[in-house]
C-alpha cells in the first residue's frame, strides 16, 4: 500500500509540471481551502471540447478526487450532476477504461493524460460501456437527436463562464 506521503508529494509534483506544461484551453489546479491551504487530492479542471466536433465550442467543468492510495488508485472524474453523454453517469462521473482500476488505469498516467482522455470520450463515446441510459439510447437510435441534444449541453457551457 502506498504511503500516505506519495499521493500527495506525486500531485504536487503534477501541478508543478501542469504549470510549466499543459495543452491550450485545458485547466487543472488543486482545490484552495477556506483558509487558503491547498487541497492537493480534489482538483478543479476544464476541459475543451475538442476542435471540429459537436464539443468543440464548450469548456467542461470537471472534478478530479484522489485517495491517499493514488497513484496506485485511480482518481474519480466527475462533469456537474445531470451532464449529458452516454459514458457519464447521472451524478456526474466519467466512466472511462483509464479511471478503472480493474481496467486501463495505470499509476504512470498524468493529469494531463486523463484530461485528454476525458476530452478525447466526449466525441467519442464507449457503446459497450454506458453510464446514462437516455444519452446512449439516443446515440443509437436518433444521431440527429443525440446531435441537438448535445448542441444543448454545450451551450451550457461557454468559455466566457468559465473565467
């Protein structure tokens, strides 16, 4: 089991290399306490939709939870409660191979390499693997309804909210 020490000391080490290095449009920075003491496990992020897809004009609020067992353990990556896709759950977490223990999740994976899989997710969704019934019956069923329901969901999320 990992010491309580490496989690920490490893995503302090990612926001060091976050700051110095990290892909256009993208942002992920430790949470600040009350008191204005860094929480190092929760992490605030956004994520661009990738250019040229329906995603493209939104900036997506996510939330990255890690344990005291990271990066042995996976971190938790939620979008807000009710997000619409077929590979995130009605409260908000992603479900994707890499946030799996069980299945891709490897402890040499950075911040910004499962922020780029959370964006990369967005225009292409996992069918054998759905989190939300609607969004994945409406993918299958109706890809122009899925695609105006999408519209929806980016326009909830311009840049100019994320500031």
């Amino acid at each position: 089991m990992a010491g309580v020490g490496i989690a920490r000391s490893r995503l302090a080490q990612e926001s060091k290399t976050w700051r110095k290095d990290h892909p256009f449009g993208f942002v992920a920075k430790p949470q600040t306490k009350a008191d204005g003491a860094v929480e190092l496990l929760v992490w605030d992020c956004i994520v661009p939709g990738k250019k040229d897809t329906l995603w493209s004009e939104g900036f997506y609020p996510i939330t990255l939870r890690f344990s005291e067992e990271y990066p042995e353990k996976p971190p938790t990556a939620h979008f807000p409660a009710g997000f619409f896709h077929p590979n995130i759950y009605p409260s908000g977490k992603v479900c994707l191979s890499i946030l799996a223990e069980e299945k891709g999740w490897r402890p040499s994976l950075s911040v910004k390499q499962i922020l780029q899989g959370i964006q990369d997710l967005l225009d292409n969704p996992n069918n054998t693997d759905p989190a939300q019934e609607t969004a994945y019956h409406m993918l299958n069923g109706s890809r122009s309804q899925y695609n105006e329901r999408v519209k929806k969901e980016v326009a909830k999320y311009p840049q100019s909210a994320m500031q």
